[in-house]
C-alpha cells in the first residue's frame, strides 16, 4: 500500500474440457486459442481447472514473438483452486509470476463484487516473497464472498530489476521525494507503481467491463457488515452512474484538516456512492478545493478507460500522487479548485461512516494513526503494517551493490 502524505491468466476460466490446454501468445493474433492472458508485456498461461499449467512467456525485448509452450501437471484435488505460474523476463528482469484463486462456495462468482467482475476479476497484487499478506487479507474477504485471484507485483528490492525497466513506471519529477532516484526507497515505490501498471494492463485484455485491484491487505472496512455483504453490494452497484469509469472501494486521507467533506451522490444502506470530496473552507496555506483523496487500497476500472489511465505512465512520482493529478487537483492543492476533472468520472462505493469516526478509529494504529479510511474496504494496518509506506519511512535506505545492471 501506499500513503502519499508521508513521503510520499490466462485469467482464470474453466475450460469446457480439461484437456483443451491451448495458449495463445497475444502478439500472434492467428495462433489458435481458447485461452488468453496477457499481463503487462508478460504472457501466461490460463489454467484449465484443475490443473496446474506453467507457461513459458516471451521476452516483451522480442522482436519475433513465440507460441508459449505449456505443459499441465498432476491435477489438484479442487476445481475451484487454479495456479498459473510464468517465468518473467522484464528488460533485464526475471522474476517469477503467479495466480492463484482460493477455495470458494460454489456460487460465489455469480454473487457480489464478482457478479461484475467475474470469478478472477480481482486482482489482489503481493509480491512473491511476502504471499503470507495475500493469505492474510484473502481469509478475511472470504467473509464477505470476495475471493481474490494473486498478481504477483515487481519486487523494487531485487536489484535483479533493472532501474531502466523501473523508470518506465516512475519517471522521478525533481521535486516528488527525498530520495535518491535508484536507492531501495525510491525502487519500492516505482515497482508498486509498476504493478498496478500491469494490473491494468491485465485487466484491458480481459473479456469482462470491469476489473478490481486490490492490494494485499485490503480487507472489509467493518466486520458489523459482513452479513449479506454481497447482496448489499449488488444493490448499490445497480445504481452507480453511467458516467463511471472509475470506483474505488478503498481510499484514504491522511492530511490533518478535520473539516475534510464528503458528500453522497447515491443514498443508501448500508452503503453509498460518493462523488465530490474535498474542503469547502479556504484555510491560510490549505484552500478550499476537491480534494479525492489518497491511497490505492482498492479500486475498479472500467475496460475502456483503461488506456486513458496508463497515459499517466510514466508517472512523477508514487501511483497516488500519479492518480491525484489525474483528478485534476494535488496534494499541494496548486490545482482543480472546488471542481477537478475526477468528478466526472470518479465514484466511491463506501460505508456511511462520518469523517469524524473514521479519524477517531485511526487513533488506536501503531502505523497509519490519523489517516482516515473510507470505502466498503480497507488496509489492515493492524496485521500488516508493513507496507510500503512503512519500508520507505522505517527500513533503512540502500543502493545498489557496484556492478549490478541499470
């Protein structure tokens, strides 16, 4: 996760047969196909239930592209668990990619969030080294009929990642952070970046509308509302504007104001769609403006607006600084005014909470102490504090060993 204050599959689907295995590479558009996943410029397999396929993926540096070879091992004991696994090669990058979907009721693709997403349409990003905040996070959204499909994120502390691979996530605007271009700090922040760069990219070349990206500690904002979260999902969902392209589920702010507003656009219960958020009372140094907040706990994207949102890449600096300027407004509140062009495309399905409990919850935190959470998710700062905000403000800072590739 990210908080900008502080300094900041195949896609899985069942295959008629299980012996219909075939894979095609998207840069061959006549190569024959039943399954088709295409992950950033990585390429995978998709898993026929209940098999485990492994996908050799062509180097996105190619310039003759290849059939993916795919080979299925021994059958797993549940058809609703899938696992594909690709061997990366980004630029210089080898790295090791995954998906995974968990044990789930035998409706739940048909029901909730997934009703619009699909079975696989929520992309929970982790890192390969640290999946046990994927396990953590997915055990709790089980309570409320989400079942998370693994992405596995770019890992900024491998310095097997090339920086150059890196700076096409984040270019660094001089005056966006402290630290220095290339150190582990500024590595960890591009490569979250970059994974939610090929989250989007994923979910473009998936056949559903709407895809979800989550981070791997998003869970249910308040476990009182656990009971027929699915169907009170489905229920606010119905209402949503035409006019959304972009819905989060998650969002935070952190900044000291407690004046800060947010006004619902569709009423409801338990939940609402906000639309306008910001500050209504111009303040010596803070002015009244729109203002949508930060973090990228959770969101949704609309299939075709996604290419209007990776424009944004490279990116000045961290994904929500990156998102806030395409609100049309900053941190700094240099821009937008009370309108921002976020109004017109920017929705949040959250709860009912006041800003005011919102902030009074914040206050018990080891981590993330004052920074108001909003949506019908959240981070769970208590089991898993150690995010990315928290490496780049708690870890020591390192560079990169002499020799290593650029």
């Amino acid at each position: 996760m990210v908080i900008l204050f502080s300094l900041c599959t195949a896609f899985l689907h069942v295959a008629a047969q299980p012996s219909d295995v075939r894979c095609q590479n998207p840069l061959q558009p006549d190569a024959i196909s039943s399954l088709l996943q295409k992950s950033s410029a990585r390429y995978q397999g998709e898993a026929v239930s209940p098999h485990h396929i492994w996908v050799d993926e062509v180097s996105p540096a190619s310039v003759a592209p290849s059939t993916a070879s795919v080979n299925t091992a021994t059958a797993v004991s549940a058809a609703s668990v899938f696992t594909v696994a690709a061997s990366v090669n980004a630029a210089t990058t080898s790295s090791a990619a995954s998906v995974t979907t968990a044990t789930a009721p035998s409706d739940w693709s048909s029901r909730g969030l997934h009703k619009v997403v699909g079975k696989d349409g929520v992309l929970m990003i982790s890192l390969a080294s640290e999946t046990y905040r994927f396990e953590s996070s997915s055990s709790k959204l089980k309570a409320v009929g989400i079942y998370p499909t693994l992405f596995h994120g770019t890992d900024g502390r491998d310095w097997n990642v090339s920086q150059a691979y890196l700076d096409k996530a984040i270019a660094w605007d001089s005056t966006a952070r402290q630290d220095k271009p290339g150190s582990k700090h500024a590595r960890v922040v591009q490569a979250l970046a970059d994974s939610h760069r090929r989250a989007l990219i994923a979910a473009q070349h998936r056949n559903y509308t709407w895809t979800a990206i989550l981070e791997d500690d998003a869970i249910p904002i308040d476990e009182g509302m656990l009971p027929n979260w699915p169907d009170n999902f489905e229920r606010i969902w119905e209402m949503l504007p035409k006019a959304a392209r972009f819905v989060r589920l998650g969002y935070c702010n952190p900044g000291p104001r407690p004046d800060y507003t947010v006004q619902t656009f569709v009423e409801g219960q338990p939940f609402r769609i906000t639309n306008w958020l910001g500050y209504l009372i111009d303040k010596p140094g803070n002015p009244a403006r729109y203002f949508p907040g930060l973090c990228t706990t959770a969101y949704m994207v609309h299939k075709e607006f996604i290419p209007e949102v990776l424009k944004l890449f490279p990116c000045p600096a961290s994904i929500d600084r990156c998102y806030l300027k395409f609100f049309d407004t900053t941190w700094e509140g240099q821009a937008g005014g009370l309108d921002g062009k976020g109004v017109e495309f920017l929705f949040n399905i959250e709860t009912n909470k006041p800003v005011e409990k919102a902030y009074e919850d914040s206050k018990g935190l080891i981590f993330g102490v004052g920074v108001r959470q909003f949506g019908v998710l959240k981070q769970d700062w208590e089991a898993l504090p150690n995010g990315t905000t928290q490496q780049i403000t708690g870890e020591p800072d390192e560079y990169p060993p002499s020799g290593t590739a650029t």
